[in-house]
C-alpha cells in the first residue's frame, strides 16, 4: 500500500475513501496516536490516478460528490484499519516505532554493551585513520561510527530523539524515506567530522539533527504530510549548535551536527517541493 494523505477530520477522510471506491481506487483508513487518519492507496500502481483525485479533493473538499458517495457505500461509520493492538508500554513502543528504527536502537544497545563488556568496538567501527581507506574494503566505517558512544547519556539522549523521530518519519512516509535520510546523515556528516577533527568521534546526533530539521520545515512547508516540530525545538537546535561551536558543551561533533541539520533541512526542501499538493 502507498499513502495518500493525511487528514485531522475522520468523517471526511471517509468520505474522500468511499468516493474513491466508488470509482475502483480501493483505500484503508489508518488511525496514529495523535488522532491523525492516513488513507492509504491498495492498488499501488494507479498512484497517479489516485493523486489527481486527492488534488481534486483538498481544492473542495466540501463538494457533494464526496458525500454522495458515503450514501451510495451505505456505511456513514468511519472504518480504521488498527492492526493488532498490543497492551502496555510495549504496545506503545511497538506503535511508535519501525523496521528500521528498531535496528538501529538494536545496533546502538549491542554496541555499547560490548563497548562496556571490554570489546575493542571503538577500533572496529570507528572513522579510519585515513579516508582513502574507505575506497577499499572499509567503505562501511564512513557510517559506523554513528553506532558508537561513549556515555550512557549520550546514548539515551540520541536514541530517545531517534527513536521518536525516526518512528514518526518511518509510520508516515515509509521505510526508504528513513532509511534514506540514515545513511545520507551518517556518511556525509561524518565525513565532515573527520575533516574537520580528525578519526576519534561516534554517535548518532548528526542522524538525530538531520530528523530534527527534516521534520520541522516539512511540517512548516507541508502540513497535510503530518509530520512537524514546534518552532521552539527548531530554536533549541540552533541555540544547542551555537552553543557546541562556541565550546560551551565541551567535546561534540560540532560539524557532525552542522552537516545533519543542513541535510535534513535540504532534503525537505526537495522532498516537500515536489510533493506539494
């Protein structure tokens, strides 16, 4: 299934789903956490087709046809596709989270605990000495080093921003999106990291500032995609950057950040400029 949209008004987002029943584009309604509703698109490869009519739809919503059709379905309840709900903390987690975010808090845990257990895992996964190594054999050390830290801090502080963002961005734009902005914001971040100081850096915080800024403007240059950030988080990004740059919270992968926040702010841009409705 490919996503449609999303919409805050469940009645009308069954409306809009009969109407395209009515002309053979078969869609399933999906209910998040925060009251949102994804129409997801069953027969993926008339997405074109689908899209024009959601172009359609947000020009006039209020358009009779749309309701006309909730009578000619004879169904005016609205039908979510909720999936198993598991109970309890672990339900919750599992709601907020995917394939890809879980393995990499799987990845970032193992790492630290045979880290803490006396494993050289600094020296198996860090930047190489020199970045022609990354030519041959050892192309992988240009992301690995964001699986390393060195501080449970640190590790809880990045997973936490990880896990909720990077489970916001894989529920509602898919698996590749992540994992796209994962590898893109690990490599060249890192890569200016070492240009700028050398081999000895690890942590996910330049992934976590891609997100940040990802998630913030395409929220700011397209709400219907529901995902966003308050301004207020977009602010305590740059305070926290200045301040990493200014030496205030001593060692951090100053450029790491730096290289994250562009990258996700670049991505949005382009991502959110051609999927503008």
């Amino acid at each position: 299934m490919k996503l449609l949209l999303v919409l805050d008004d469940p009645r009308r987002a069954q409306a809009f789903v009969d109407y395209l029943a009515d002309i053979g584009l078969k869609c399933e309604l999906t209910l998040d956490d925060d009251n949102n509703v994804s129409i997801w698109l069953v027969n993926e490869s008339r997405y074109q087709e689908a899209l024009q009519e959601v172009k359609r739809f947000l020009a006039e919503p209020l358009h009779p046809r749309y309701q006309d059709a909730s009578w000619r379905q004879g169904d005016t309840q609205v039908r979510f596709s909720h999936g198993r709900q598991e109970p309890g903390w672990l339900g919750d987690l599992l709601r907020q989270t995917g394939p890809v975010n879980m393995v990499v808090v799987l990845a970032c845990l193992l790492v630290y605990g045979l880290s803490w257990l006396g494993l050289p895992m600094f020296g198996l996964l860090s930047f190489p000495p020199r970045w022609e190594l990354l030519l041959g054999l050892e192309f992988w050390r240009a992301f690995t080093p964001a699986l390393l830290h060195f501080s449970l801090m640190h590790l809880v502080f990045n997973l936490f921003w990880w896990w909720y963002l990077g489970g916001m961005v894989e529920r509602r734009l898919g698996h590749g999106k992540l994992l796209t902005l994962l590898l893109v914001a690990a490599v060249l971040p890192n890569l200016m990291q070492y240009w700028a100081s050398g081999p000895r850096f690890g942590g996910l915080s330049g992934v976590v500032y891609a997100l940040l800024a990802y998630v913030w403007l395409s929220g700011r240059l397209n709400p219907l995609r529901s995902i966003g950030l308050p301004d207020g988080m977009a602010v305590f990004m740059v305070v926290w950057l200045v301040l990493g740059f200014a030496g205030v919270l001593g060692p951090v992968a100053n450029m790491a950040h730096l290289g994250g926040g562009l990258i996700g702010l670049a991505q949005a841009w382009l991502d959110n400029r051609s999927r503008r409705y």
